[in-house]
C-alpha cells in the first residue's frame, strides 16, 4: 500500500481551514463521499462500542432550517454535505448485545464465544454509569470520530468546518432525533471553499512545537 510522504500530509493539513465560506454551486463527488462515509464508519471507539450514529444532510430545506438553529450562520445551508454526529445517551446493555452479535458475525465467532468480552464491557459501562461519567465518557468518542473525519476530508482537498454554535434541542428536533435514544454533539459542514473567503489565505496562527510538544 502506498503511503502519503510526510511532505504530503503536512502540506495538506497546512492547507486545511475551518471554512467560513462555502461554495454552494460544488459538490462533493459520490465517489469522495462514499470514501468519507467509510472513513466515518472506521473511526475507532473505546471498547470498539461504536456508541454513535453520523447523520448525512444535504436536503437543501433541511440544511437551511439547520443554519437557523446554528444562529444563522451560513455553513450548514451552503456547504455540499453537512453531518451531525449523534451520541447514544445512557448507552446499555441492549447496545453492547449489538456489538458483540456484530462482533461474532463479522469474525466468524458464535456469540457464547464472545461471553467473557461482553460481561468486560457491561462491567466497564456499568461503572461509568455508576460514577455519573458514562454519557461524558460516550461523548468524547464523537470528538475522534470528528477529527478523523475532518483529517480525511483534508486528504481528499475537501473543506470543513466543525461546528459547537448551534441550539441541539432544535437539531434534535429538526432531524427528528426527539425522543429516541441519541442527541445531537457537535457538527460538521463539507464541501468547497467560496473564491473570496478572505479565511483561506490567513496565516495560521500556532504556538512553536517546543511551546506544546514534550518528549519524555
């Protein structure tokens, strides 16, 4: 398999930006969305839970009442696909029964097999539940799944803006997440920058690496 040089991959991340300005007129290819899907799908998770579901927008009347719950801002309604990532709340022993049955399907194990491995991770969620942790501890798997979606996007010279300024009840309730078991965490827009965003040709502004990397 051929790799990125370390040359490409700093370049890249170099050139990535948190968009302010989409162009509306361009898409993201199918072929580019699918791989950006798949990328979503392999992001990895504590105990492999999963505890996540990655809702896809690119209903133009959708993504623009989304802008509205985002204070108006114009990311959501401009860009070519915009994700909302989902954590499951109060995750239980319903979700890691799913888990494990997708585990021995996948692997070719029966699931009485996978006995040992399911009671670790019942054990595991049952004590964060117990310390008041468990929907905080789920929450930041949303962020890696971010991150990894945001890296990628960078590779395939397609834009993002993450996004935290927005009403999640009025997602929720947009995307008719209301009364099941997940809720709205962070948000992501994709798609292409506009010619004349002034942001894309900014310096970046960074501490030095000797300010905030530490070799032990």
């Amino acid at each position: 398999m051929n790799a990125l040089s370390s040359e490409q991959l700093v370049a890249q991340m170099r050139w990535r930006y948190a968009t302010r300005k989409f162009d509306r007129a361009k898409k993201v290819p199918d072929k580019d969305w699918a791989a950006l899907e798949e990328v979503l799908v392999l992001t990895p998770s504590s105990i492999g839970l999963q505890p996540w579901k990655f809702i896809v927008v690119t209903d133009q009347a959708v993504k623009d009442r989304l802008a509205v719950a985002a204070w108006n801002q114009a990311q959501p309604a401009d860009c070519s696909h915009f994700v909302v990532f989902a954590v499951h709340r109060d995750l239980g022993t319903e979700h890691v029964d799913r888990h494990v049955a997708r585990m021995g399907e996948v692997r070719g194990q029966p699931t009485e097999a996978l006995g040992k491995f399911r009671e670790m991770v019942i054990r595991n969620v049952d004590k964060e539940r117990a310390s008041g942790r468990l929907d905080t501890w789920q929450t930041h798997q949303l962020y890696i799944a971010l991150g990894n979606f945001m890296t990628a996007a960078a590779m395939l010279g397609v834009d993002t803006c993450p996004m935290e300024g927005f009403e999640p009840a009025e997602f929720d309730k947009i995307l008719g997440l209301e009364g099941t078991a997940f809720a709205t965490v962070v948000s992501c827009a994709a798609g292409y920058r506009a010619a004349d965003d002034r942001f894309a040709t900014m310096t970046k502004v960074r501490f030095k690496p000797e300010d905030v990397i530490v070799r032990v």
